[in-house]
C-alpha cells in the first residue's frame, strides 16, 4: 500500500512537472510569434498596399508589352 502512495505521489510531482514544462513553453513561443509578426501600424500597410499597386503595375506592363 506504501508502494502505492509513492507511485502516486511520483506521478502526480511528474504530471505537475510536465504541465509547468508545457505552460513555458507555450509562454516562450507565444513570445516568439510576437517577435515574428510585424507590428501593424499605418506605416506598414501603406507600405504593404504600395507594394502590391507597384508589383500590379510592372505585372501590366509586362503584359501589355507581349505580343498576343
């Protein structure tokens, strides 16, 4: 019955142990998405549409410029 109370009492320290180890690493890659995602500000997206406007254009010159 002694056995029984440590195996258990083992098992409950391992399983607390390995939902720390997951709460921190959920913690440190929520910290790195924060770090891979840019910021959202007005300055990027104007610079993001002005991009998409710029590869549109050279795209229709490019087309407009082939022989159909």
């Amino acid at each position: 019955m002694e056995s029984n109370l440590l195996t258990n009492a083992s098992a409950d320290e391992m399983n607390q142990d390995f939902s720390e180890y997951v709460a921190n690493l959920q913690l440190h890659m929520t910290l790195q998405a924060r770090n891979l995602v840019p910021t959202l500000k007005q300055t990027l997206v104007d610079s993001r549409q002005q991009l998409l406007h710029q590869t549109q254009a050279n795209f229709e010159k490019l087309v407009s410029r082939q022989g159909l």
